[in-house]
C-alpha cells in the first residue's frame, strides 16, 4: 500500500512539473496516466476532475490580481457549461444503473477530446500567427452566442472526459478574440475551468460515486509543490519542444481511446 502512495505521488508531481514547464492542462495529461495504472475510466475522470479544480483554483486568484480575467466571458461560457456538465452527470446517474455500462461513451468521449487537445497543441504556433492579423469574427451579441455554444459542448465533454478545460478552451477564445493579451486569454480560461471541473467533478462524486479521495489526496501532495518548481523552471527549459512531445503522445492514446 505504501508503495502505492508514493507512485501515486510521483504521478502527481511528474503531471505537476510537466503543467509548470509546459502549460499543458492536467486533465489531458493525468486521465490517461491514471488509466494506465489501472484504475477504471469513471473513477480516473471524476478524480482527475476534482483534482483539476483545486489544482487551478490558486491560478485564478493570481490572474484576478493582475485583472488579467475577461469575467464576461467566463460568465457567458459558465452560463452554457454548467448547466450542461449537471445535466451530463445527471443523465448518466438516470439512464444507467453501472458504470461499465457508460464506460464506451466515456472512452470515446476521451479519445476525441485528446486529439482536439493535441492538434491544437501541435498548431498552437501557426494558430497564433493566424489569429494577430484577424478581425474579430463577429459583432458582440453573435460573439456571446458562439462564447455560450462553446461552454455548452466543454460542459458536456469536460463532464465526460475530464479534457479540453485547458488547451482547447483557450485555443477558442484566441480565435474569438484575435487582439486579447495572451496572458488574458490564460486568465480567462483558467477563471472558467475551476468552476467547470469542479461542478463535473462533484456530479461524478455524489451521482457516480467516482472520485477515490485517497488517489485524489496523493496526486496533490505531489503536483502542488512540483507545478510551482516547473514554472521556476520553464525559464531555462524549451517548453515548446516538451510541448510537442506531449502532443504527439497524446494524440496516439486519444486515436486508441476513440477507436475503442
């Protein structure tokens, strides 16, 4: 059991570091990982959720210091994705009575929202380049309507997968808002997952039953210290290379997931 602990902190703080050096969102990286432990899909979604929430709680008080948070915009996202991550839980508590019988949905829900997550982290630089010399693609009232379809489908897929809080929230809104501050654009995405993942992650506690509070106590002990260290670290490191890398992997595991 010790030996347990610590692997499960060490997976913590390998996620942790790889957050700090890279940027790249938990969820993207821990689900896979904790499925490769064994654990079953349903419990390493609905951890993983948690975990993100507390894990990116600290980063919204930090960007809301520096008023770097868009909150029209999270408001408008959070009006679609909560309500729709309640009634995700909801539904699979209603219509099946285990969870191997969802298993497939979540599996593929998964594999889907890894390679969204990993083309978007392979693009991210030509995306960018893209996106300086653009017009914003719409009026305001058009704009908030993308903005609440958007929360809407990461309400449902976060919910299902515990992916695209992160990387593919904020790849949406550097289109939706060509001429935002990147810095912005991280806050506002940020500001939106804590609230996101932590409602999905509590639909999974108390409809599902599928949050393990001992995993979830481990992954923190070690990515808490270990994501402050990786951000120390990332001056001197080639964060866009480990980007890469993590991409690339994570688009083979998300095309096994979806193939399933």
């Amino acid at each position: 059991m010790l030996i347990d602990f610590l692997l499960y902190i060490a997976a913590g703080a390998g996620v942790g570091l790889a957050i700090g050096l890279t940027g790249v969102g938990g969820g993207s990286l821990m689900t896979p990982l904790l499925i490769v432990f064994g654990f079953p899909y349903n419990v390493a979604i609905g951890t993983d959720l948690l975990y993100a929430s507390i894990t990116k709680a600290g980063g919204v008080v930090s960007h809301h210091r520096q008023k770097s948070i868009q909150w029209q915009t999270v408001k408008m996202l959070a009006l679609g994705s909560v309500p729709a991550s309640v009634l995700t839980a909801l539904l699979l508590s209603k219509v099946f009575t285990d969870a191997s019988e969802y298993e497939g949905i979540l599996t593929r829900s998964l594999g889907v929202m890894l390679v969204l997550t990993a083309t978007v982290i392979l693009l991210n630089g030509r995306l960018k380049r893209k996106v300086k010399t653009a017009e914003s693609p719409s009026n305001g009232g058009s704009r908030d309507s993308i903005i609440f379809l958007v929360g809407v489908f990461l309400g449902v897929f976060v919910t299902l997968s515990s992916v695209g809080a992160g990387a593919f929230c904020a790849a949406v809104l550097m289109v939706l808002y060509p001429h935002m501050p990147a810095l912005r654009i991280v806050g506002t995405d940020i500001a939106h997952a804590v609230p996101l993942t932590l409602i999905a992650g509590l639909g999974h506690l108390f409809w599902l039953g599928n949050v393990d509070f001992m995993l979830l106590a481990c992954l923190l002990v070690g990515s808490l210290p270990a994501i402050h260290m990786g951000t120390r670290l990332a001056r001197n490191i080639p964060g866009r290379i480990l980007q890469t890398l993590i991409a690339m992997v994570l688009l083979g595991m998300g095309i096994k997931f979806a193939a399933f």
